[in-house]
C-alpha cells in the first residue's frame, strides 16, 4: 500500500524539476547521516527555548488588561501564529513543554483570520446538504471556547498556566454558560473578557460571577455599572480579590463612606476610574479618625462628577503617601476648573501626565491668578474648549487659556514637557518668540525651550491631532531672518496622507480645510520638486515594498 501511495504522489508531479527537486528530498531522508544527526537545540536552556519560540506568537506574551478588540496587532494573523506554534509542539517533548507554556499563558480566541485563509475558511465552514447548497456558517469561535473549556478541564496542568483569557463580544455575551465552566479550573488568571452584564449584577451572569468570586482569586481587573450598587457595598467584607490592580466605577450610586470602605479593601489597587458618581463629593477625601481613608493611586480619573472640587483634590494630595505616587491624572468635566489647575499642580510633585476637559463660558483674567508651573510634568492635554459662539466675537473664550497656558510654558515652569496637546490652531503662534532681526548677531535667540516640544493640536474634538514639533533655538550665521524656532511639517505618505496616497506622496499639496487643519489635495502636474526627504523616503519605501512581495 505505501508503494502505491509513492508512486500516485510521484505522478502527480507537473514537471521533470518537480520530480528531481521530489527524488532529491526522499534521497536527504533515506540517508544514514540524517538519521543519525545530533538535535543541537536540545543543548539548550528551556527558558532560551520558551524565548525563541515566542517569537512566532508574539502576542501570547502580552500581559495588558486589554479587551480582544483593544490589543489587536497590526500587520499579522493571530490565529495563523498561534497554529504554526502549535505546530512546533510537534518536533519533540521538550519543544512541547515550551510551546504549552506560551499558548496558555495568554488564550486567544479570535474571530476570524487576518489573511487570505479566511475566505477558504468561510467557505468550509457552512454547514451544506444535498437539499441545501447554502447552508449555515459554523460559529469557529463558540467552538472554540467549548473545546478550550474542555482541554482545561480534562488537564489541570494546562488551566493552572492560562493567566489571560480574551475573546470577541459576541462570543462572550453568548456563551455565558461555557466561559462559567472554563473559568471554574483557571485559579491563576488575572483577567478575562467578561459580558456587559456581569458589570451590572444581570441575572443571567450571576453564576458567572460567583464563580469568579469563588475561583479566581487573583483577577487584576474589574469594573461596576449602575445596578451593582449591592454587590460593590459587599465587597468590603467579603474581600474576594486581594490582588485586584484596575478599579471601573460607572454611574454608581454609593454613599462615599461605602465607596471609601471598598477601596481601602484592596491593598494593591493602583488606577481607579470614577465616572458620573452623583452622590460621591470632596468627603471621600477627608481623613476622619478610626474609619478607613481613600487610599493612595497611581492613575486616577475624575470624569462627570462635579461635586469634585480643587480643595478636596488638593487636600488628598496634601497627604505624603498620595503626593508621592500619584504619576497620572484625568479631570474630565469636573468642579475644578482651569484657573484653578495651578493648586493642583503644585500639589503634586511627582505628576508625570495630566490631562484636563473643559468647557468655559467667560475669558480668564491671566494677571490675577499664578502661573501654571511643573517641574516633573511630561505629557499635558489642556483640551479647553468653547460653545458656539456668535461670529461677531473676536474670539472665544476659551482662546484666553491658551494665551494663559503659553506665558507659563515660556516662563520655563515646565522643564521636562515633551508632548502637548490642545484644542487650539493658534498655540504654536503663542509658543513661538517673534523673528530676530535681519542682521543680528549670531547668538541663538532667549528661550525657555529646553528640549523640543511635540504640539498636537485641532480646532474641534472631533477632528485628527496635528503635529508641530517647536525646538529650541539655536544660533544661526544665515543672513534674513532667522527661524530657527518655526513648526517642523510631518506631512508624509505614509503618516499624515494616508496609505491611499502610496508612493505618490509628493505629488501633492496641502492646502487649508477651513478649520485649522489641512486637506491633501493631488497636484494636476507631477512636475513639483521633491525634496531631499522625499527621494529618501521613496527610496526606502521601494526597498521594503519589494521585500515584502518578496
């Protein structure tokens, strides 16, 4: 039988090369010195090996928090790495136990694949019969979750090595039942992707969540939503996840004593999110005697709570355990407004990023309120903003905040800001010192800048961030007027055009779209110089392009 089935694969063969190249692998195979040839990975550290194979699959070493849809990689099918390192399992034992040590440190269950496998795929998949050429397309991933539902339970090994679990929406919203019973054995896992209504004490997740409470004790992530009101407010004696780092709380409506008890309760608690709390105010953040206090977090965010005002922020920040830690801060329509954002910082020290949302009705006075100054803040979004206003106005109101943002910026109170981000066309203006004179000394002009600054800015929230890199000045011996300090342009075709643009990127202009922004709008000649950059980057677009298609 094994001679037929040699000689039927050989006649299939098209060509006399085919045929050779054919002859030529069976002859390698038969050899004695294949046969006999020493394994030199096996020489090699299990740890070395783990890391090498990784690199097949590299996304089954992400250890984010992330949704499926939220840590999508580009340029690469999932699904097909994770089978070609399955596939690896099958050299020998040692490549086996490397293998399950990265395909179930962080499952993934996704859809589809990102390739052009998919469509042979889709097409095999459809359930058909002889009475019915169309059938039905199989749910690939609801099979999924029930085979990996099954493999964790049959092998304890494997379900105490699963630390992430994450699948599409509509897997989980649908099979509630199957990720109860997988989640049951997984005691190590930090999170998973859970239904909308498990966040919401909904009926039909109620087991779901027990389980959770029960078996899952080192989950890293949870969130509540309106109608958990009595589920959070037990959290504080029965303690179910010590080990929790990621806090959700959205329209909840807790007293703030509850809200202070649950969050003392979790030790290692690290970045909390409060969102359209009506009943919580600034006495979450006084320290009463002999009853718990809102503990110190590296990552808070105040979003629709505006019974949150600037001295109960500033009074927790007073605290020495709070001022030391907290690194990131959001204030999202809250009681603090923008002239009081200096308190805020200079109550914290050690404040890396602070992003502020705002809608004003009146202009700033800048002259009767301090300067704005941090000496540690890095990345700074003062998305300020104004109502419609009548055309007949010289500008906006909220046009004085941005004056007053750029007077502290050049006053050299923010040593250590790389990016900025504003809702304003006329900050890179404010930010740059007027011209030096035609024939000045070569001495670089005075300026705060210390290092260059990346400028992100646009006219309405919904438009896309526009980057102007302000560098320091720097002497120039060039005679007219100097600009050493004037906006760098990162318009190219593979950034700020778009893809469709390809190859032909300098093959256009930018012209004005009305709104502070900019259209890219293809010349009616390709005669147009290029620049040193273009022929630089055309050059390693073609390199890779052929790389590529190979």
């Amino acid at each position: 039988m094994k001679f037929l089935q040699h000689i039927r694969s050989k006649s299939r063969l098209k060509n006399g090369d085919e045929a050779q190249v054919y002859e030529h692998n069976a002859s390698i195979s038969r050899s004695p010195n294949n046969r006999t040839r020493h394994d030199l990975t096996s020489k090699l550290p299990l740890k070395l090996l783990t890391e090498i194979l990784s690199h097949i699959c590299p996304h089954a070493l992400d250890d984010n928090y992330l949704s499926l849809e939220e840590s999508m990689r580009d340029g690469g099918c999932m699904l097909c790495d994770m089978r070609d390192l399955a596939q690896c399992a099958l050299v020998s034992r040692r490549f086996l136990v490397a293998t399950q040590t990265i395909l179930y440190h962080n499952v993934r269950i996704d859809p589809v694949h990102y390739c052009e496998r998919e469509i042979d795929l889709a097409t095999k998949r459809k359930r058909k019969s002889f009475f019915e050429r169309n059938g039905e397309p199989v749910d690939a991933p609801k099979q999924r979750v029930e085979q990996l539902s099954r493999t964790v339970r049959d092998n304890q090994s494997l379900a105490i090595q699963v630390e992430y679990l994450k699948m599409p929406y509509m897997t989980r919203e649908t099979c509630i039942a199957d990720l109860a019973r997988t989640v049951s054995v997984l005691p190590n896992l930090k999170y998973v992707d859970l239904p909308d209504g498990i966040y919401s004490d909904d009926r039909s997740c109620m087991t779901l969540k027990q389980e959770l409470e029960a078996r899952c004790s080192d989950l890293r992530k949870m969130k509540y939503l309106h109608g958990a009101e009595r589920s959070f407010a037990l959290l504080s004696q029965s303690r179910p996840w010590q080990s929790l780092e990621i806090l959700e709380l959205t329209r909840l409506g807790v007293e703030p004593n509850t809200l202070v008890s649950v969050l003392a309760s979790f030790p290692a608690l690290h970045e909390l999110k409060l969102e359209e709390l009506p009943l919580i105010d600034d006495s979450i953040f006084h320290q009463i005697p002999s009853t718990p206090v809102f503990p110190p977090i590296t990552t808070l965010v105040l979003q629709n709570t505006p019974r949150l005002t600037a001295g109960g922020l500033e009074a927790y920040l007073y605290r020495p355990e709070t001022r030391e830690v907290l690194t990131h801060l959001t204030i999202l329509d809250i009681g603090v407004l923008p002239s009081e954002l200096y308190r805020i910082l200079s109550a914290s020290p050690f404040l890396r990023s602070l992003r502020i949302t705002q809608t004003v009705q009146r202009a700033l006075t800048p002259s009767t309120i301090p300067p704005l100054a941090s000496r540690s803040l890095e990345t700074f979004r003062f998305e300020i903003e104004s109502p419609s206003t009548s055309p007949h106005e010289l500008q906006p109101p909220s046009e004085s905040y941005y004056q007053y943002l750029s007077s502290s910026i050049l006053a050299g109170n923010f040593p250590s800001l790389v990016s900025l981000y504003a809702l304003s066309t006329s900050l890179p203006s404010l930010l740059l010192p007027p011209p030096a004179a035609p024939f000045a000394s070569s001495q670089a002009p005075s300026s705060s800048l210390r290092q260059p600054l990346m400028l992100y800015t646009k006219s309405i929230p919904e438009h896309d961030w526009y980057l102007t890199v302000i560098s320091p000045p720097t002497s120039t011996n060039r005679r007219g007027s100097a600009t050493a300090t004037r906006p760098i342009s990162f318009y190219n075709g593979s950034t700020q055009l778009g893809p469709q643009w390809g190859d032909k990127a300098r093959d256009s202009v930018i012209v004005g779209n009305g709104f502070g922004g900019f259209l890219a709008v293809p010349s009616e000649d390709g005669t147009r110089p290029s620049s040193a950059g273009g022929h630089k980057h055309k050059h390693s677009w073609s390199k890779s392009s052929k790389g590529w298609m190979g």
